[in-house]
C-alpha cells in the first residue's frame, strides 16, 4: 500500500488526509495518507526521517516549509516550482525526490471555475511574500493581469518577491489608494486570528477578496474585507480541493472530481 503525507507545524488541522482518503475512494485507489509535523528548523531532519520509517510515495508540504522543501529539491524541480521558488508537492522515486508547486494552478481554478472570477484583466493586490504568495504570484503572472502588485508586512521582503516576479511592491498604506479588482491574502495572519493591517480604503473597488487560509467561519481578513465595501469574500477551501486534485494526479496520473469534495468539505 502507498503512503503519503502532508508535512507541516502545526498540522493536525489540516484537512488533507480527508481530501485525499476522499479522492483516493473516487478512483479505487489503496493508499494511506496522513499528517506528519516537523518542528521548524529540522525540515531535512524531520524530512529524512520520515522517509526512512515510512519510505513514502509522495507527501504535501504546508506552513511553514514550502520555501524549505524548494531548497531540498533544488536540483529535481518542475518548472512551476522553479518559478515560483516553494514547493508544496514532493514526489519520491527510487532515492531521488521531486518537487513541484500545485498551489497556483490550484487556486486559478478555484477563483476562475469555481466561482466564475475573470482574472485576466484583472488588478491584483497580494498580500504577503511567503511560499504560498510565491505559488500563486507564479500562476498570476500567465493570466494576463492588469497589473499585479505585493505588499508585506516587511517591505524588503516583499520588493525582493516583486523583483523576482516582474512585479509592483507597495506599502500597505500605499494600498489606501485603492484600485484593486482581487485581493488576495497569503499570510499567515488568520493562523494568529488577526487580518493584514490593510486600510480599509484598499478595499473600495475590489470585486473579490480571497483568503488563502480556510476556516468554518469568517476570517479576519474577509471580515475586514466585508466590512470594508466586498461584497463578494471567499476563504480559500476550493484552492485547498483543487491543489489537491492537481498533487492527485502529480502522483497517480489520473484526473479526479473536485466539487462533490469541495462540498461535502463546506456543508461540514
């Protein structure tokens, strides 16, 4: 039987193994798949051991060691996660391990299929400079935005992210200007319960404001968000479904349905 694994601090949250064990049902496939923590700081570690109690097939990488599994796979990167820089997929073969960032193309269907947002055209605000900005600003960048700007609490952080994109770094007081039609949040403050310190001005024409995190309620973010003039907020449990699906088929080949998942996630 094949074992896989989402890796990740803290990580008994996460809704991956259900997912999963969910798409694996799907297509008749037997496998096991199931959360594993690393403390931060011992990724290689934490990872090597893994790989020798468990001799896995293939393991999802979460917060906070996306940006760690891209420098372990260094060499045996897809292009996607050569350009983005962050690894969220590891594939094992033989002694050798792949890596590849599902996180864009997952969340591009998620906005664009699931809930019918053009994003070509579009002027895009994100916020963060982590892996997971890194993921989806890679995915961005082939879908003909408008203009695409990032903000982070550290600035440096986030001009060095624009830099390596192509893109436009801005202050989060510069964002009170306004003229974003999507705002998109990749840090990890609804982890701490806590929304980015945008100005509320930030808001004032966005058509759709969309946290990365998921959660069964509001966010602070889309709280803000909502507060703030969107009328239209989403958490980000449709990206989840679908960088899942993407990871899916990185390891069997096969191609599974998303939406009776996704609802099945969401009516829970």
């Amino acid at each position: 039987m094949s074992r896989f694994y989402v890796i990740g601090h803290p990580i008994t949250h996460s809704l991956s193994p259900r997912i999963h064990r969910a798409f694996a049902r799907q297509m008749g496939i037997d496998m096991t798949y199931d959360t594993y923590d690393i403390t931060p700081g011992r990724f290689v570690e934490g990872l090597s051991e893994l790989m020798r109690e468990a001799q896995p097939r293939g393991a999802n990488v979460t917060v906070p060691f996306k940006l760690d599994a891209a420098q372990y796979c260094a060499s045996n990167m897809t292009e996607r996660a050569k350009e983005a820089r962050a690894v969220n997929t590891l594939i094992f073969e033989d002694e050798t391990v792949y890596g590849d960032n599902t996180d864009g193309i997952g969340f591009v269907r998620d906005v664009e299929m699931r809930y019918g947002f053009p994003i070509k055209g579009s002027r895009v605000l994100l916020l963060g400079a982590g892996g997971a900005a890194r993921g989806v600003l890679s995915a961005l960048r082939h879908c003909a935005c408008a203009s695409i700007c990032v903000a982070n609490r550290t600035p440096a952080k986030a001009q060095a992210l624009a830099l390596d994109f192509g893109v436009r770094s801005v202050l989060y007081s510069d964002t009170a200007q306004g003229g974003y039609d999507l705002i998109v949040n990749c840090t990890s403050s609804s982890l701490n319960n806590m929304a980015p310190p945008v100005p509320m001005q930030a808001f004032a024409q966005a058509q759709l404001c969309y946290d990365l995190f998921y959660a069964p309620t509001e966010t602070p973010f889309m709280r803000l968000a909502r507060e703030s003039g969107c009328a239209r907020v989403q958490d980000g449990l449709g990206m989840l479904v679908e960088q899942a699906a993407e990871s899916f088929f990185c390891w069997h080949g096969v191609r599974v349905e998303t939406e009776a998942v996704f609802q099945e996630l969401r009516n829970a």
